[in-house]
C-alpha cells in the first residue's frame, strides 16, 4: 500500500507538470488564460465556435485559473525556479487583468464578450447581464478566491479589499443574495426563487484552505459553519449521502465528495475535531454508491443509488482523490485508500490524456462526448491540478 502511494504522488506530479506546461505554453489572449480546445479532438475552438470561441471570456475560468497558478508557482518555488517564475508572470497579468475587471464592476461575471462586458446567452447569441449590485453569483466567488491568493502573493500590504469581496460573497449566501444560475438575470427575485442547493456553501468552503495557505486562518471562522449546515441539513441518515436540497432526493455525489475534501483541508488544522468521523463515512458511502461506469454520473437517486444522467464529468475524480488522500491521512483508514484507488484508476485509465496535458471534458459510459458541464473551456489547472497537489502535499506530510 505504501508503495502504491508513493508511486501515486509520482504520477500527480507529473500530469500536473504536463497539465501547467500545456496552460502556460498556450499565448494569452489579452491577458487572459487560453483553455478554448475541444478536450476530444483537442483543436482549438475558432471564431466560428459562437460562444465557445476567443470572443468571449468566462470569468469562472479565469478565477480558478488565477489561484491555480499561484498556487503551483508557490509549491515549485524551490523545486523548479524556472517554471517558477513562468508561472508566476502568467498569473501576475492574470491578477492584473481580473482585478481591473472587479474594480470596475465591483462584482465578477460568468461571461463576457469581447468588449469585455458581461453578458449571457440570448437565442443564437448574447444579450447584456444586468448587474444587480447586491447579487454574487459562483464567478464572484471564484474569482474572490484567485484575486485572494494572487495578492498575498504579488501585492501583499493590498489583500484587504479583495478579503472583504470574498467576505461579501459569504455574507450573500448566508442571507439570501446569492444567485447560482448565472445565464439568466441576475436579480434578488431570481436568486430567492432557487433551491436550495449546498454548493455554494461547498465552493466557498475551498476558500478554507486557500487562507490556511496564505497564513490567513483568522479569516476562516465561516467554514466551521458551513460544515456544520451542510451536515445538519443535508445529510441523509438513510442513504449516507448528501441530498443536492433537503429532503429531495436528487444527489449531485461530486459534490458531496468535494465538500468533504475542503472540509478536511480546513480541519487539518484540528485533527481531532469530531465532524471528522462523519465526513469520512460520507466521503466512503459516496464513492461506493457513485463510482459505476467510467467515473460517477453527474446525479443519482439517493433511494436507488442509480444514475440519473447519462454525464460522467471529468472532475469528480481529481476531486475524489484529494478527499481520500487527505481523509487517510487524517484518520489512516485503509478502506479509503482501496477508494482512493479506484478513483485513481478512473482518472488515469478514463480521461486522462497525457500526450494532451488535459482531461476529457465528459463521458458517457460508450465513451468520451462533447458534452459542457460548466463552461466551454477547459480546466485551468483547478479541478484536477489543485485536487492532485492536495494529494500529493497529504502523502508528503
């Protein structure tokens, strides 16, 4: 077993290094990161791809790729200066970019056109977002996360105002003012009208360990919180999982399991905190019931433990395996390595392509199809780039 981990932080580290080689190497456009490929074909998307083409920039990219890039600028400031320093000057003209962009607005958009004003889908094109000043969406939060970590890196006597944007986008989940669905209008009657979901709770989660990293614990009290809510509320006892919204039965298990790796990056630093034992009996009955086909479907039945999307993302496995390898390091359960390689396995045997330095997008269990789970773009070393750096940092430890 411990052979077989080992070897796995030998292989996270190199399809992380392929992974930022391919994103690094690609020209920016216009300061911004490059990920416009079909992840089958792996042919750049042109300006006859509508809104999957250079026109058009998706603001939930380029904050994940912005904390991406610091954060494997930092982790191979010793073991690799050279690509060090690559990194680290695409990722300062990335903060560059974003946060004029947030100074601007004051907020962060799921899409914009090339004037660089935000818009959403309309018929055959786009039409202008409203820009509803009390509504943060999962791009404020993404890119809250990046401009955070890329100021403690590049201008750290200036991270105060982009601390208080993240606080904003936690404080708006907690009363309300937080809009999931961003194609639409943003506005307080949209995003009052939604479920309730716990994945905005999740994703700020992350922001967790991002603040352990840059030494900014003091400003994680809202974790504890969201753990306890999402444990409270959305826990099934019967089933084991966690319920997309309270009481329904539809369960989006990537989720799930993502929720417990960020639960278990913000209670390493208390590693006898109780909640622990629960989100590792979460983490291994998701995976047991979630891991069919090539990967885990995009939602099941929490009654029936079956599919109910034919859509087996990429993400779910990167995801999986941050969870487990820090889950054992944190309790040393040897049935969540069993678990961890399996989703090991999916990985590396299903999406991931090495010649490419990138995952398929999507699969059906037929095969690879060019499906978008979120946005056209490919991962920016977010999902699967931070998720195997996790791991790789939990086997080192």
């Amino acid at each position: 077993m411990n052979h077989w981990i080992e070897n796995a932080a030998v292989r996270y580290e190199t399809c992380n290094k392929e992974a930022i080689r391919w994103l690094i190497n690609r020209p920016s456009l216009n300061g911004f990161l490059d990920t416009k490929v079909n992840s089958i074909t792996g042919i750049d998307y042109d300006m006859s791809s509508g809104l999957r083409g250079p026109n058009f920039t998706y603001g939930w990219i380029q904050g994940r790729g912005l904390e991406a890039l610091v954060t494997f600028a930092e982790f191979y400031h010793e073991l690799d200066p050279p690509l060090s320093k690559r990194i680290s000057e695409r990722a300062e003209r990335l903060f560059q970019r974003l946060r004029q962009l947030y100074m601007r607005d004051e907020h962060s958009y799921f899409l914009y056109d090339e004037e660089l004003k935000p818009v959403v889908p309309w018929n055959d094109g786009v039409k202008s977002q409203t820009t509803a000043l009390p509504i943060f969406t999962y791009s404020d939060a993404f890119i809250a996360k990046g401009l955070v970590a890329a100021a403690c890196r590049f201008d750290c006597e200036n991270v105060g105002p982009f601390l208080e944007y993240l606080h904003n986008v936690i404080a708006a989940i907690q009363d309300g003012r937080f809009q999931m669905e961003e194609k639409r209008a943003l506005s307080l009657e949209n995003a009052r009208a939604e479920p309730d979901d716990f994945g905005p709770r999740m994703i700020l989660l992350g922001a967790a360990g991002l603040l352990h990293r840059c030494n900014l614990s003091s400003e994680t009290n809202f974790a504890d919180q969201f753990i306890d809510d999402v444990l409270e509320r959305y826990y099934d006892a019967s089933s084991g999982l966690l319920l997309n919204i309270p009481k329904q039965d539809t369960c989006n298990v990537g989720h799930g399991i993502e929720f417990c790796g960020f639960a278990f990056e913000h209670l390493e630093k208390h590693p006898n905190d109780p909640r622990i034992e629960l989100l590792a009996e979460i983490l291994q009955t998701s995976l047991k019931t979630g891991l069919q086909g090539p990967g885990i479907a995009l939602s099941l039945s929490s009654k029936t433990g079956q599919p109910t999307s034919p859509y087996y993302p990429w993400w779910q496995m990167p995801e999986a395996i941050r969870a487990t390898a820090i889950g054992f390091k944190l309790i040393g359960d040897e049935s969540l390595v069993t678990l961890w390689q399996k989703a090991d396995a999916a990985f590396f045997c299903n999406y991931w392509q090495s010649e490419k330095g990138f995952a398929y997008q999507t699969r059906t269990k037929e095969g690879p199809i060019d499906y978008v789970p979120a946005t056209p773009d490919l991962d920016p070393g977010y999902h699967t780039g931070l998720s195997l750096l996790a791991a790789i940092r939990a086997i080192q430890d």
